[in-house]
C-alpha cells in the first residue's frame, strides 16, 4: 500500500446537508490520527464557502446514536472520543 503523506477531501455542500461534513471530519480524523498521515486538508467549495464563518461548524452537532456508529466501526475508538 502507498505510504500516504497528503489528504485532500472537499465539502461542497452547506449545513442543509449535515451528513456530508459528518462523514468528511470522521474520515480526516481517521485519516489523521489512525492512518498517521501527515497533512490532513478540509476544502470548502464555492456552495460549502458559508460552513467557513466563525462559528458555524458548531452549529453541526454529532448526536450520540452517530458518534456510537462511527466508534463501533474503528477498534480503539469510543464515542467520547470523537468531537
């Protein structure tokens, strides 16, 4: 397998569809903190541009039933680990 040392993942959608930034974050933590690699980037596209301002990424809360999901599919991870 290539040794990975640059990730890129573009979000093009704002906060009508949630799950689209969900499954973007839970793949760059992965990618980042269980895959090693080094540079891990979260692009906003020209629709995605308004997730940018202060404060709106905390607007997209992961409930708990999502963060038990994600956890169960990665050994070592609970859902109090994930943001």
């Amino acid at each position: 397998m290539a040794n990975l040392k640059h990730l890129l993942f573009m979000v093009n959608s704002g906060s009508e569809k949630p799950f689209n930034h969900y499954a973007a974050f839970v793949v760059a933590f992965a990618a980042k903190y269980i895959g090693k690699i080094e540079d891990v980037v979260v692009y906003y596209g020209a629709y995605g541009i308004e997730m940018t301002k202060k404060g709106k990424l905390r607007e997209l809360e992961i409930n708990d039933d999502i963060k038990k999901l994600v956890a169960g599919q990665i050994d070592g991870i609970t859902p109090e680990d994930l943001p």
